[in-house]
C-alpha cells in the first residue's frame, strides 16, 4: 500500500512538471521563478533515487517495483528541464529578447 501512495504522489507531482516547463519555456522571464527552489526539488528526487536504491528490501523486489524509480527518475529530469528553462530565460532576457 506505501508504494501505491508513493507513486500517487509521484505522479500527482511529476504531473506537473511538463505543465511548469511548457510555462516557462512560453514566458522567456525568470519572474515568479526560484532556482533555489528547483534546486531543492533536484535534491529531493536525488535522495528519493538514492533512498530506493540502497533500501535493501526494494532491491530485492526490484524486478517486480522498477517503476516506481522510473518515476523518480522522470521527475528529476522535468526539474533539470525546468532549470534549463531557467537559464534559457535569463539568457533571453539579459539579452532584452523578452
């Protein structure tokens, strides 16, 4: 049961995030955007990923829970996607290309 919720709230998060990115990448501007924030967010997904892959018990039913670090996995790769946008739209707008 902990691991249906765990991905319930996986999901609930990771849905978000191709939302955020398309937003950012839509705005060319950094406002109402905190690198500090995703950075936090990277960190987290980072000791989640971690988290699983030194749990002993996970391990061994890796072959029938491996999605469940997928997710994870997803999740952290749409934040660095956001962080990107990030940089991108500070380039943009240090440039005046807003």
């Amino acid at each position: 049961m902990s691991e249906i919720l765990e991905i319930i709230m996986l999901l609930c998060f990771g849905a978000s995030w191709p939302l955020n990115v398309i937003k950012s990448y839509k705005a060319r501007t950094t406002k109402g955007k905190s690198l500090g924030f995703l950075i936090l967010i990277i960190i987290g997904y980072i000791a989640g990923i971690i988290s699983k892959l030194t749990n002993d018990a996970y391990m061994q039913a890796f072959g029938q829970k491996w999605y469940v670090l997928c997710f994870y996995v997803l999740n952290l790769l749409m934040v660095s996607l956001d962080v990107a946008m990030y940089f991108r739209n500070k380039k943009l707008m240090k440039s005046g290309a807003e």
